[in-house]
C-alpha cells in the first residue's frame, strides 16, 4: 500500500482517550490506533478499523487484542526483515501480524506499539498504531519465491560448471557447491578470497582476465576467456569463462558474474566439448523499501537469469513425467529451428528417434532420489529429416517428499564427434586386417610346411596304389582302397589349413555365432603349430568341461589367442628350450568364460604394466604396437576385458574374459 500522507506523530503516552481519539479522527483511514489495558483487552480504537478490516469498533472494544492479531503465523520469521517507509522512520522496527478481514481473507498488519503510564508513572496499558502491510509482503513473498526458483536452478547445476560473482577488484563473493568437484574447494572457505589467488603471472589467460577493465570500458558487456587455475590437491585445471560485467544505477563498474567450465580433459582429447551446465546466476539485488522498487527488482532478476539461459551454447530443458515440455532456450529451439511457444506444453519424445526411446525411458526411471543424476546419448529426428546425436545430462527434480516433480537436462549436439568415432574405426578395421595379413605373412613359412606334410603323405599314398594295383594281386585291391581313405584325409586335412588361414587373411563382415571356446583356442594353436615348434614351446591345455557356448565372431577370437601366443613365445625368447612352456587355460564363473595364456618368460615391468594395451607401445625392438591393443579391441567389441598378472614365478599370465551372454556393440575388426 502506498501512502500519501506523512508519518502521524505517535500519541503522547500520559494523553487522556478522550482528547486521542479526537486527534485521530482527523488523520488517515489507513492507519488503525488502538489502546489496550494491562490485560491486552482493547479500550478504544478508531473507526479506521472498518476500512482495514471491515470490523466495527464496538465489536473489538472490551475483548482481548490476540483475538483478531496473530503473531504466531508461519511467515513470521520469513518477513522479520521486512522494513516499510511508515514503520520504521521513527527507528523501530514493526513487528507483523495476521488479522482476518469479515470477506474472510487475511491481512498482513504492521503493528508499533508504546506503553503508556499514568501520571505517577504506572503503566497502565499500551497505545498501538496498525496499519495495512498486505500488498507490501505480498510483493516480498513473490520475490522470495523467485529467489528460491532461480537458487534452485543454480545449485543444481554441477559436473564441469562453477557458477560465481566476484567484486571490480576481483573479491570472490559467491560460488556454486560444484566448486568442490572441480577444484577440490568448499565453495564456503574460498569467498572473500581474490580470483588471482588461484592463478600465476605464467598460467594461460592469465595475462588475458587482466585487461576485463579494459574491455569493459570499450563497452563489452559479454565475453569469454580460457584460463588455468590452481587445484587444491596439486595441479591445474584449464577452464572456459563466459562472464559479464553488472553496473550499478549510476552505470559504475561495480562486479562480474559468470560461469566457468573445465574444459582441461576435453582439451586433452583434441578439443572435444563436455557438458556445459546450465545458467548463470546470482541472488536478487538487495531488497527494497517501496513495492514499486521492489517489482522493478524482481523484472530486472528474471530478465537477467533468462539472458544467461539463452546465451548458453548447450541446450537447457525442463519437462514433467510425461514428457512434455516446460522450459527451451534458445540454443535448443535453434537447433530444431522452431520457437518456444512451439514446443512448450508438448511432448519432446516424438523428436526421439524410435530405436533409442526404450533407452531414454530406461535412463528416466532409473533416477532416484540416492541417484538423481543420469546420461544418455540418442539420436534426434532434425527438421531436415537428417538423424543427429545429442547426449544429454539428466536431473530428477524432486519435492519434500523425494517425489519427482519434472526432469531438467543439459545436452549438446554430438553429431560431429560421432562421425570422427566412425572414420577411427573404419581405420582400426582396415589397421587389423592389415596386420592378420602381415601376421600371415610372418607364418607363411610354417603354413607352407604343415600344408606340404598332408600333400607328401597324399601323394606316398597314391604310389602305393599305383603299384599294388599294378601288381594285379587280389589283395593289392583292397590295399589301393585303403590309399585311397588315406589320400582323402590327406587332403581334408590340407583343406581345412587353408580355410582357417584364408578365414583369418581375408576381411569380411562379424559373423556373430554361439561358439565353443575350448574349440577356438585348439584351432588358433593349430594354426600356428609350425610356429610352435620352431620357437620350441611346449603347449599344455587345462580346458574345463561345461562352459557352455559364448556369442562371438569365429576369426576375431582366433586372431586374439594367436596375438597371445606370438607375444608369448617373443617373451621366451631368451628362455632356455627345455622351459619354454605355455598353460592355456579355460574356466567359467556364474557371468563370463576366461581364457589364461602363462607362458615362462622374461615377465612384465611394473612401470609398463598399465600400457601394455595401448596402442602402439611396445617394449620389442621390431614390434607396432598394435597385437596385444587389438587383443583389447576385440574383448570390448564382445562386451569383454583384458588383463595380464605377472607369475609367481618367471613370466606373465594374460586373460581374456568374456561374458556368457554378449552383445556385441561396434565392430572393431572385420
């Protein structure tokens, strides 16, 4: 309510009521006064009464104040800071009551009272001054209402994301918890600090976050930098600052306020984006006196968090359980090419491309109050009937009672980095088929001589048929019958080398087929039966019975255990030849197959152990770099792993696990 007359001198505490309340007659409706006794039964009050609260004084005058003001009221402790032009000019405070109007709706009263004393100083009752508060705190519920929304939107943004605002010189006067995550501080123990405490004259952007002065005196109230900052285990973190200035209402320069996102692992990996979480935000500007001021405040707040929603590269949504749109910005509604009046109040899942909604939905209900947090990406039908791919983070937004009320998720379009992912793999394919063939190439020999074995015997045996059927004995018959099975088995033998050499040379598509493991490790060490003896190993097989059959690609599974078992002998090179020994192993748990390769060789050094399936690390002289990081490929491809322990004795033992029921997810070798 605003007044438009000054404030009533308060009544004199030895003035007579009658001589009162002719005083007050004559001043506004909107003020009530009031007297009360000892006992806090009202004595007089001003006819005002029926304005504020439609009570007639007659039916107040003789009953007790707390039957029509209520200090008791829920709000009480939320609007004790309320301060009002007419109440507090006088330097008190006044304190907030509740009264029921007779249409049945509350008041909000704002209540001075003084004691009064008689002439020889007793008191005698009190003398009050009521006057009408309820717009006045409707207005400051209203702004404390959005300053809870907008809170609420702050810190629930977290991952790479610190949201802050700091002083012109630099002072830190708030940082979102995130900071925790990523810097390793309690957002708490670092304000009041000054954000060049965390950098050096050295660290990058230092140099650049110094000249933010400057830019914003050439009038740039929006900019963006990459600087390093200091981690308090040690180290640094590489961030992206998007921050713009705030200017007080003479236009002075007075704070920033920004978001920051670490970018370091990103940058790491050849630039590629990670989330950005949602929007900047800072506290409502101080509370105000003057209802008009305050909704000016409360236009002003909504416009600026809205801004730094819309400035956001990444997109920001909200949506209930239903799916339906309540909250786009800008950068999701330029995506779709659409509007937000488009899409609000609809549901986003027809955008969903239909193979990937059983998954969004999975993500969705998996989200708990434990774990409210999830992420999924999916593909998304665009306007121009492309397909796109988007990852998404996703937080479960929940009431009191750990109800969801809605979801709000950050998401980025990922298009780009899928397609990069597509052209690695089509080079990892053609990479394996080139070395199975170089890997061919150095069996060649081997293959030849187990070839030539069953094509010596073959052909022994057809001149043993010759000349018995020659000899035109009865009985050289029956022995040319017997060359001639002989002959045959020869030459199956012969076929079948040359089909698992050429299965294992050739590229062609995954064929996925229930396989027995203990099968595909005998044919890989017969495949390499010449290398075997050349390299004077001996091969023990321990393979249990029962596994049962695992889904996998035949030739992949092959290459994997000849992998091993070339860099098995390698290890034994300088093994003296009576201990060259391998143990192939097979044995099952409730949830996979494992495969063991110990051989009795020089062993593994720890400082290399977790790079041995890197890609291109080698400790061999002549080695690439790539078996035992294709041995890895192929173990993820088949939902798999791969991991080496050293012996208790000499050498190593490798394992190759896989799970009884895989579902392979891209092909890393064909």
């Amino acid at each position: 309510m605003s007044l438009n007359k000054s404030q009533p001198p308060a009544p004199s505490e030895n003035a007579a009521q009658p001589s009162l309340a002719n005083w007050l007659e004559v001043w506004s409706e909107e003020f009530v006064f009031y007297h009360l006794d000892t006992d806090g039964i009202f004595t007089f009050i001003s006819n005002s009464v029926k304005e504020v609260l439609g009570l007639e004084p007659e039916d107040m005058v003789g009953r007790n104040a707390s039957e029509f003001f209520d200090s008791n009221h829920p709000l009480q402790n939320l609007l004790k800071d309320l301060t009002d032009q007419r109440a507090t000019s006088s330097g008190l405070q006044p304190r907030i009551y509740t009264a029921t109007r007779t249409s049945g709706e509350t008041a909000y009263l704002g209540i001075r009272e003084k004691t009064v004393h008689d002439a020889e100083g007793v008191v005698v009752g009190r003398s009050g001054m009521a006057y009408d508060m309820t717009e006045h705190v409707a207005a400051e519920l209203l702004l404390h209402e959005s300053e809870q929304k907008y809170r609420r939107l702050v810190e629930g943004l977290g991952g790479d994301n610190i949201i802050f605002t700091r002083t012109a010189s630099g002072e830190i006067t708030y940082l979102s918890p995130s900071v925790k995550n990523v810097l390793g501080y309690a957002s708490e123990e670092v304000l009041g600090m000054n954000w060049r405490d965390f950098t050096r004259d050295y660290f990058i952007g230092r140099a650049e976050a110094e000249l933010t002065d400057a830019r914003i005196a050439q009038g740039l109230e929006h900019h963006k930098i990459v600087i390093e900052m200091s981690h308090a285990k040690g180290g640094t973190r590489l961030f992206e600052v998007q921050q713009h200035p705030i200017f007080n209402a003479q236009g002075t320069y007075v704070a920033m306020e920004g978001i920051a996102k670490d970018i370091t692992e990103s940058t790491r990996t050849s630039q590629e984006l990670r989330r950005l979480k949602e929007e900047l935000e800072k506290r409502v500007a101080e509370r105000t006196e003057e209802l008009e001021l305050k909704n000016a405040l409360l236009h002003e707040s909504e416009t600026r968090y809205r801004d730094v929603v819309e400035d956001q590269t990444e997109f920001v949504t909200r949506w209930l359980p239903n799916w339906e749109y309540t909250f786009v910005n800008g950068a999701y509604c330029r995506y779709f090419e659409t509007t937000s009046e488009a899409l609000l109040g609809k549901s986003f899942m027809p955008r969903v491309f239909a193979e990937d909604r059983p998954n969004l939905e999975q993500v969705v209900a998996s989200l708990t109050p434990e774990q409210p947090i999830g992420s999924i990406e999916h593909r998304v039908c665009r306007p121009d009937q492309s397909i796109g791919w988007t990852h998404w983070t996703i937080r479960a937004l929940l009431d009191n009672d750990g109800q969801v009320e809605g979801y709000q998720s950050v998401g980025r379009d990922i298009t780009e980095l899928k397609i990069a992912a597509d052209t690695i793999r089509e080079k990892e394919v053609h990479l394996a088929h080139v070395l199975r063939l170089a890997t061919m190439g150095e069996l060649v020999a081997g293959i030849a001589h187990e070839v030539h074995q069953p094509l010596h015997a073959a052909k022994t045996f057809a001149e043993a048929a010759r000349r018995n059927l020659e000899a035109g004995l009865p009985s050289g018959i029956a022995t040319a019958i017997d060359c001639t099975k002989e002959i045959s088995e020869a030459i199956s033998r012969t076929a079948k080398i040359i089909r698992n050499v050429r299965a294992v040379a050739t590229s062609r598509p995954v064929e996925l087929k229930m396989l027995d493991i203990n099968r595909i490790v005998q044919e890989a060490a017969g495949i390499i039966a010449f290398e075997t003896r050349r390299a004077q190993v001996e091969i023990r097989f321990e393979l249990a019975e029962g596994l049962g059959a695992v889904q996998g690609d035949r030739v992949q599974l092959e290459q994997a255990c000849i992998n091993f078992l070339m860099n098995a002998y390698e290890a034994m090179a300088n093994t003296p030849p009576g201990d060259r020994q391998i143990l192939i192993r097979t044995y099952g748990t409730e949830s996979q197959v494992e495969i063991s390769f110990s051989d009795a060789g020089c062993g593994i050094d720890t400082s290399n152990k977790g790079r041995l399936f890197d890609a291109f690390y080698t400790t061999k002289p002549q080695g690439m770099g790539m078996g035992l990081s294709l041995c890895k490929s192929i173990a993820e491809f088949h939902a798999g792993q791969v991991w080496v322990e050293s012996n208790t004795g000499p050498g190593a033992t490798f394992v190759l696990a896989l799970p009884r029921s895989a579902t392979p997810k891209e092909n890393p070798t064909s």
